[in-house]
C-alpha cells in the first residue's frame, strides 16, 4: 500500500473517531453503544495499519470485517460485497434458476447441509445431512456466509459446480461435482405403515402442499384409517405461511407461531377451527435435519398437545431475511424477524423440542448431550433421517404411542 493509501485510510479512521466523539458529546445518549463501537473499530484499523507485521491489505481487512459483523448476529444473516451483489443479481436477471438441492447454514466455522431434498443434484451426488462443504467453486466456505454459499450454487440449469464435501466421520474432503438441475415440485410420500396407520413424509412445504395434504387426509378417512403420522426430518424449504396452512388442519385452537422483529408489525398465527380436517391421533417425526417452515409446524404442534412430537431437537432457523442494498453497490440479507412459539421461545434460537426425545441411533447418541430430558444442544449436527421401518427408532417409538391402548385424540 502505497502512502497515499495510507493516508487516505487514516483520514476515514479519524473522520469515524471525531464523528463518533461528536455524537457523544452532543449527547446522542440513544445511539452511545454505536458510537463506542466505532470509536473501537477505528482505534483497531489504526493498530493494524501501524503495528501488523506485513503491510495489511484494509480492502481484504474491511471486507472480512463486515462478514463477521453480520455472522455473529446468526447463521443466516450475510454480507455481499458489490461484486457478489452483482452476481447475484446477474443470476435473478437471467433466471439462473439451476440449484443443487440444499439447506445450508454456518456451523463448526464452515458451511453444514442441514437437508438435502429427494432426486436432487445434492442427492445424486451422494451428499447428505450432516456433510460439510469445505469449499465451493474453489473458494473456501471458512471465509463463506450462508448467502454466499447458495449463490454459488445456483446457476443456468445444465451448468457444473465442484464441492469439497467432508463426510460424517472423516478429515479429508471428496471433490464432488454437481450438476445444477431446476427442481420440480418435491413429491409427497404417503404409505401405510399399519392396517389403521397413514404415514405421510413431506421433502418439504412448497406452496399447494397443504391442499395436498389436505386431500390425502380425507381420503385416509374414509379408507378406515385411524392414525396419522407425519414425518418433518429432512422438511425445511418453503414458506412459513404454508406451515401455518398445515397446522391449521390439525390444530383446532390456540396459537400457532409468532413473528416478532424490530422493524416490522408483528404477526400471531392462530388456529381455526373450521379448516381443521383430523382430530384423530397424530404423531410427528423432528430431528436436527427439520429447519425453517418444519420447525414452524412442529413447534405448532408441540406447544398446542396435538399428538406426540417424536425424535430429537430440530436444527434452529426458523426466520425471515430481507435484501437490503448499500450505496457503494455491496447488499445485506438481515434476519429482520424470527418466529417464536406458543410459549414465547424464539424457534431460531432454542429450535424445537420434542415432546418425546428420541436418538435417530445408538451410535449417534456419542455425538450429543441430549439426557433424554429436551436440554440438547439445539445446534447440534444433524443427522440423516432412517427409512421407515423398525429399525428407526424415532418412527418405531412413533408406532408405539400410536398404538397404546390409552392413546386419544387430543
């Protein structure tokens, strides 16, 4: 860095300091932490510039201080710099709808699939729940958001992108290439696990799958089925507002979830009566791979009685980001409104706990710190959901409350 770029860069760090003491002493006692913390951040560009043992470059320094900034707020908060923003906005324009198939959030310092859908890319290519993505394109997701990672993935349909993917018990990473595909609509399965028992697993909560649900519901009633069970692990993607229609089809009174922010009008979602269509037993199936709109329907579940929530603590990312864009061409996705329980729990903080704790195997019960009494940690790896069979713990202990003989309809 030359000293002209030096002195320019020392000039910005004493405008902030000599605007960040005046607001102080003009009293602008609302915004004093801001203030502080600018006077901080000033005072440590000063000592990099000065006291770092290479010349650092303040682009790199400024840029990476930013995306902590927004990291350490949650998972799915990201900062794009103006070239990424761009990108991004390339991709929208042409209608890069191409994806591989994934869930993604920020855990361990890397990016962590929290779900991978049916006859995906991600699927085909062997990717599961639980992997972590060591890199992207060749970049390193240590330095990555969330945001940043889906971008990535997503391109023109028919187009490649390389994955290091670091499996479940290993150090090193595969290359893996994915081919991004545009998704189709994720097909419900529904099968009959017992004479009277419906089981109904959902990839997830697109748009039109309530009426789907809806319909196979009425239809398992007149078939004579008496149970019903629903399988949430591996269900994230979708709108929350697609959650809400599916809880209403089961619950018949009391609140559903709540979104509450500081910025926007808060909104509490309320069961109705009159679009309930089962008041029969039920039973729903959670682990750590349940995100985002499947925690909102479990949790409406769980808090409201309606049948047994089996499995283990769900992953932690039900909330609503906004794109807000910066003047120097950079944008922000900010988590601007997270969904909260009946009971008043943020989803996104302390996820969803089931009424029935149950460890998807013995060999996974090493990796947590759940006792059996609902205190796991809600951040935990997720663990990939088994088949349908007595061989999965969370669907045989589902079975087993369903078939007790003192078991009713809530």
């Amino acid at each position: 860095m030359n000293r002209a770029a030096r002195i320019g860069v020392l000039c910005v760090s004493v405008v902030i300091f000599c605007y960040a003491g005046l607001g102080h002493v003009l009293g602008r006692t609302a915004d004093d932490k801001a203030y502080k913390s600018l006077t901080v951040y000033s005072e440590v560009l000063q000592k990099i510039q000065q006291d770092y043992v290479d010349e650092p470059n303040l682009h790199l320094v400024t840029t990476g201080s930013l995306h902590g900034l927004l990291e350490s707020l949650d998972p799915q908060s990201s900062y794009l710099t103006p070239r990424e923003y761009t990108e991004y906005k390339q991709k929208q324009a042409a209608n890069a709808n191409g994806d591989a198939g994934l869930t993604l959030s920020k855990r361990f310092g890397y990016i962590i699939v929290i779900s991978v859908l049916p006859d995906s890319p991600a699927d085909k290519a062997g990717i599961h729940s639980g992997d972590i993505l060591e890199s992207i394109a060749g970049f390193t997701t240590r330095d990555m958001s969330a945001g940043q990672a889906i971008n990535f993935l997503h391109g023109q349909p028919g187009t490649g992108v390389k994955v290091g993917v670091i499996r479940r018990g290993k150090a090193d990473p595969d290359q893996v290439d994915l081919v991004r595909e545009k998704l189709g609509t994720e097909k419900l399965v529904s099968e009959k696990v017992d004479p009277d028992i419906l089981a109904l697993r959902l990839p997830s909560l697109n748009p039109g799958r309530a009426d789907e649900i809806r319909a196979r519901l009425l239809d398992a009633e007149k078939q004579g089925i008496h149970k019903v069970i629903l399988d949430l692990r591996e269900c994230g993607p979708g709108p929350v507002s697609e959650a809400i229609s599916v809880a209403k089809l089961f619950v018949p009174s009391g609140t559903l979830a709540t979104l509450k922010g500081q910025t926007i009008s808060t909104q509490v979602f309320s069961a109705d009566p009159s679009k309930v269509v089962w008041k029969r037993p039920v039973s729903i199936l959670i682990d750590a791979t349940t995100s985002g709109a499947g925690e909102v329907l479990a949790s409406a579940m769980v808090a409201n009685h309606r049948g047994d929530v089996v499995g283990e603590r769900t992953f932690g990312l039900a909330s609503e980001q906004k794109l807000i864009t910066l003047n120097d061409g950079a944008a922000l996705f900010l988590t601007v409104g997270n969904y909260y329980n009946a009971d008043g729990k943020s989803i996104l903080a302390e996820g969803v706990v089931p009424s029935e704790v149950v460890t998807a195997s013995a060999d996974d019960e090493a990796d947590t710190s759940d006792d059996g009494s609902g205190s796991a940690d809600a951040h935990k790896e997720p663990v990939p959901p088994r088949p349908l069979s007595p061989e999965d713990p969370i669907f045989r202990k589902a079975l087993e409350l369903l078939k007790a003989p003192q078991k009713k309809a809530a």
